[in-house]
C-alpha cells in the first residue's frame, strides 16, 4: 500500500498508507481521519476536498478533466499545485506523495 504524507491545515504530518483504488480524498478523510468535507461525495462538484500537490509528482498524476479545471480555477485559495483530491485514483506510483489540505474557502 503507498504511503502517503500529508500536511493538514495546521502543519501537521501524518504519514499513513492508503488503499490502491481508493481515491486520494477517500484516504485523506477516511483512512488518516483528515477533516475533508468531500460534500459532493467525490463527484467533482463542490471542491471541498481542494488540495496542494506538489509540481514534481504532477506526471504521476491523472490529468486534470475540464470539470476539475473549471471548478478548482475559481477558488479564493487556489494554486498552481491544486488538485481535487476526489479526482486522484491511489495507485502504487503514488507511493511517498506529498499532499496538503488547502484551507476552507
Ligand atoms: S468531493 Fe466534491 S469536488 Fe471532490
């Protein structure tokens, strides 16, 4: 299982390894018990589980769909490292990925 390190919103690191197919905001509220609102359920509709990712693991990530772009551009917190973390299958290359919680717009 990858382990995944993620930051929360006030700076602490919790590693903790996720389950392949489980998509990154399923691990990062179910799994590491992290406060990710996910209100759409991971439908790609309310960007709740807005996340930072950093550039260097961008190519081991799935491209971003026109849906994510749209929603996730508009955000008050929004970075070039943004990602919705319900649109981030886990797969065994994700092994070590760096995430942190952007905060709650
Ligand atoms: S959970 Fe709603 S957009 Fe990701």
């Amino acid at each position: 299982m990858p382990r995944i390190i993620a930051t929360d919103r006030d700076g602490s690191v919790k590693e903790f390894d996720a389950d392949p197919g489980m998509t990154l905001m399923e691990a990062l509220r179910d799994t590491a018990g992290l406060d990710i609102a996910a209100i759409c359920g991971g439908s790609c509709s309310c960007a709740t589980c807005h996340v930072y990712i950093p550039a260097h693991w961008a190519e081991h990530l799935p491209a971003q769909q026109a849906d994510e772009v749209e929603l996730i551009e508009f955000l008050p917190a929004y970075r070039d490292t943004s990602r919705l973390s319900c649109q981030i299958e886990i797969t065994d290359a994700l092994a070590g990925l760096e995430v942190e919680l952007a905060p709650e717009d």
